[in-house]
C-alpha cells in the first residue's frame, strides 16, 4: 500500500474520487486469445469471464494466481452482549488463535490453495459500542480500521481473498443491509451461527431499532458503518479500496464481507468492478444482498462459516480460469477444425 | 476390475443385481468427527456432506482424495452426418489427438488438480448407425463398449471423474433422455457446441423420430442405449458401474455424461449412490435430468464443454472437503467454547 494511511472520512472520500479503472488492453488480449482456443465459443463460461477479468484487474495478460493472499479480520460486537449469537464473544478470540494455530477451516482451504493467510486482529478487548445505544464508533477510530484493513494490501498481491471473524457481525451486517437497502429487519436478519427462533426474533427487534435509532446520523454509507458496523467490517472496506488503488483482484466471502462490500458500492456504483463473490451463503439476506450490488456468486454450497473459507475455496476456479485460458492450444496448434 | 467382462446385457444384469451400498461405519465415522470441529453444526454445508459421501463410498475414514483419476471416452456418431453439431464428425478425432497433445482444457484442469487423465477411444472410424435409420448398436457392439468402459476403473483410485467426447453426442444424450422422461424433444434439444435456430430445429425433429421409431424396441434401459446412444456413453455406463463394484466414488460431467448415468438410475434407483453431479450445464436437458435423477450439481458456471471438464473443476471441492474434514481442530484440541 503505497497511499498515506487516511484518518479522517474525508480523506477516505478523496481516495474514492480516482478509483482505477480496468486494462482494456490486458482484457482485450485475453477475449482476442479466447476465440483462439479449442473450444466451442463460450462453452467454458465463467471460466473465461474469470480470466478476461483477472486480465484486466491485474493489468496483465496472460492474468496469473500465484499470489493468492487470504486476510482475515476478526472484530469484537457491542451487540453480541444482547444475545444475538449461539456462541459467546469470547470464541472471536479463541478462533483467532485457533487461525494461527492452523486449526480453522481456512487454514486447510489456505493450505489447499496454496494461499498465504494472515489473520488481522482489531483491538478485540474493546469491542464496539452496542449500536442499539450509541453509534458503534466514532469516526476516528472507525477511519483507523479502515486504514489498518488498507495497509493488508501489499503490492504484488495477484488476488485477494477477504473474510472476517466477529461474533455478533451478522447482526450487524443485517442493519448495515436494512440501513442501505431498506425492506423489513426480517428480511437481513438470519441465524448466523444457527440461533433458535427466540434469539433470531431478538435480534431482528434489534436491528430494526438500531437503524431507526441512527437513521438521521446516517448521512452516508461511511456514516451507516460508523453507527452500524465493526472494526472488521471498517477493515475489509479498507482493503477493498487498498486493492483497487493496488490492481489486485479481489475475492469476496459471505454475509458479513458482503455487508462492507455494499457500503463500497453505496459509495460508488463502479467500486466492486474489481471484485467477485465467491458464494452465495445460507444467511438469507446474502443472496439479496448480492441481487442489490448485482454480483453472482461462483458457488453456491449451503456454507455459513465466514472466516474467508467460502473466498479461499473460490481459488482454485480462479487457478483453472487462468491454466485454460494460458495452457490451451488454438486450433490452429492442434490442428482442429473449426464450425463446420 | 475384478469383473470378468460382460458379454451380453445379462451379463449386465446380473451385475446390477448385486451392487454394493456405503460402508456405514466410515459414514458414521465421519459424521461423528464432524460434530467435535471447531465451527457451527453444518456451517461448511455440502463441503461436509461430501467428505461423508466419500468416507461411505471410499469405505475409509478419514476419506482422502489423493489418486483421482479422469477417465474421457470418445466416439463418433451416425446421427453427426445429419448436420446436427456445428462441428464436423473429424472434430472428434483431432480433439482426441488434442487431448493427447495436452493442448485441451480438461488437460490444464487436470494438471491443476494433480490427476490422472486418460483418453479411451472407442473405434472412432467406425460411428454408431444413424438412429433415425437404425438401432444406433447391436447388442454385442453395445456390451463390448460397455465392459471397455469397466475396464478402466483399476484398483485403487479414489476419485473417478468421467467425460466423454464425441461430436454429436448432446443429440444422442437429447434422445436418450426423451425415452427415459418423456415430455417434447425440445425439453431435451439444446444447442450442443452452439447452433443455430435451423440446425436446432433439425436436431430436435429427428430426436422426436428416432424415439418415436425405437419405441417398441427399447424394452428398457439397456435397449434405450443400444437403440439411441453412442459407444462413449455405454462405456461410460460400464465405468459408473465398475466404480461402484471397486467401491471408487465417481463424479460426473455434464449432459452426455449425464445421459449415460440417466441410464444407469433407470436400472437402478440407487445405482447412482456413489455419484456426485460436478455441474450444471447449460445444455437446458441437463438441469432436467438432474431433477428427474435427484442429482444436485456442485458447480453452476455457465459451461458446456463437456470432455469431463467439469468433472475435473470440481475435484478441488472434494479435496477441500477432505482437507477440512481431516485438519481441522476439535473444540477441545483448540479450546473454543461452543455454544452459550
């Protein structure tokens, strides 16, 4: 990350205002290569999608995943003290060593992938502020979250997958979709870790409140965060903007990853063209989440895990986008004839 | 293979007479070890499920997926003078020699996935009869591609994924599917390697003819294939059935290859039990042959290529389940609380 750390919202503003574009030279190389190879046009389909992409986001053709990167950001929820959750938030933490102790989910998919992960941790012994009585940040310290999630995005990252970790975040990923899209609390609030109908009705009374409490501080999408979200939400926010300032893809996870995303798109309508979802999650309000900022994930496994194991799971389609689109020979090569 | 080849359709028969169901106890195993690890009860979706699929089929826990082996037959068809492909019948030879050359997708899918590859030809200069003329095999020709195909399942692989490659063959398929489901020839005619509104209309005319003629002949599913199929879906037949026998789970392609499995439910409404669907194609028979086989696919990614390509796409999935299943921490081992 070679841009000074942003403080303030008004700085992460100005970062906004040149976003990069795609390289139509780099994504024009890899759809001229595409109608060459021995194939049906087409019939790869998001495959190909996939490599023209990647060409065109790390400015290079042919596009390469040698690099993949995992972060994950973990953050502590002022809400989960209201029951919310299946587990209790002392398990943010536990997971997170159980991350650097190789023993999640991630880590095998990581290993599988061959995907360098780290696990980001933010300032777990002071979660946010239960957002049901006061904003969940301030904006200080919620612009510091997002410049710590921007300084994850080191250069010559070839493709960079997101996740979090955070008991209680997808109660405030619901009020982060309540607050941008609108509809009903029921329709954003899901069981997350698996609650029963008692808490999952608690927790949708909460966010409905929470949003109508906040709803005239509520400027902006950077202020909906403020109020609504969390320090690991603030960060992968961060490094979505950090890998577009950097040309890395990105690789989005579920729910709670996808609430951040939103916000980037709230922001600018262009500002996800550098990412993809790697799946739709159980978590109901995903799947209309993803329908708002017109993304279609690439898998759709029934997970609900966060901690980036659906992103890191995505990776080897990524790998097999670009090893087809490198690897196989035109027709000229192998002497094949083309439509009859 | 064990099996001595089978000759005749009783022989064949009389193999599915005695197929064998899942090991129990590596299933069993299985679910129980996926209790103790440290995420929510199901949160990993059908990355679970599969890694119980694979112990039961495997007869092993853990379950591991370390040899996959991708089988593709290939053959040529009577029905491909017709003009019912966008490619000429010679495609099917070069792709073949193309296969061999490394040069195809399926090649750089399987080098990623760390698999064997193998291509069977089945005497490519000699196609299947026009089955709008004939019965498209004699039963002899019918059970000789049938046992090719059991001979390639060996002893010892643990995933075998299957793929076939033959220019014409999505109308074989189309046919196939018409005489085992019923309904229009349009529900079961797709666009193949993509053609056009004519050649689709052709396509399907001489579908609805070629069952409509065979109907009093195809007394069951075996006829149904000697009738309308080709000699890459019987050998594809025999390796579904040679898998199950050698206890090796299989993972099936797209259309054609899910056609010659259709055949394989129609003989026996478990026969199909130790086989996963790697993806819908877009072929639009091939999402109904999957419900009327009660077969979820894995993967959704707009492809129609066929010559197991999606077979392969889908081994890292099944890696990952493994590599989850076995690596993960227990909650005692991490010391993470479980529920509140």
């Amino acid at each position: 990350m070679n841009q000074t750390a942003p403080a303030t919202f008004a700085e992460i503003r100005g970062l906004l205002s040149d976003l990069p574009g795609p390289d139509l030279k780099a994504g024009g190389a890899a759809t001229a290569r595409e109608a060459l190879l021995t194939k049906p046009p087409g019939a790869l389909g998001r495959l190909e999608e996939l490599a023209h992409w990647l060409a065109a986001w790390q400015g290079r053709h042919p596009p390469r995943v040698e690099r993949p990167y995992v972060a994950v950001f973990a953050g502590n929820h002022g809400i989960a003290a209201r029951g919310v959750s299946a587990y209790p938030a002392d398990v943010t933490k536990q997971m997170v060593r159980n991350f650097i102790d190789g023993g999640a989910a991630v880590n095998q998919l990581s290993a599988l992938a061959e995907a360098d992960l780290r696990v980001y941790e933010l300032a777990l012994d002071e979660p946010t502020r239960d957002f049901t009585q006061a904003p969940a940040m301030e904006e200080e310290d919620c612009a510091r979250a997002i410049a710590y999630g921007m300084m994850a995005v080191e250069a010559g990252i070839d493709l960079l997958c997101l996740g979090e970790m955070g008991i209680g975040n997808t109660t405030s990923a619901a009020a982060i979709c309540l607050a941008l899209f609108g509809g009903a609390a029921a329709d954003w609030a899901g069981r997350g870790t698996g609650i029963d109908d008692a808490r999952l009705s608690r927790k949708t009374a909460l966010i409905e409140a929470a949003v109508a409490k906040h709803r005239p501080a509520m400027t902006d999408p950077l202020e909906v965060l403020r109020c609504l979200g969390g320090f690991e939400l603030a960060a992968i926010l961060g490094a979505i903007l950090a890998a577009r300032l950097a040309r890395s893809p990105v690789v989005l996870d579920g729910y709670a990853c996808g609430a951040a995303a939103a916000l980037v798109h709230a922001l600018d309508g262009h500002g996800l063209d550098h990412c993809v979802v790697a799946h739709k999650s159980v978590e109901p309000g995903h799947a209309r989440l993803l329908e708002r900022i017109g993304q279609r994930p690439l898998l759709d496994l029934d997970m609900r895990l966060g901690e980036a194991s659906g992103a890191v799971l995505a990776i080897p389609l990524l790998k097999a986008a670009c090893a087809c689109h490198s690897g196989m020979a035109t027709f000229a090569e192998a002497g094949v004839s083309g439509p009859a």
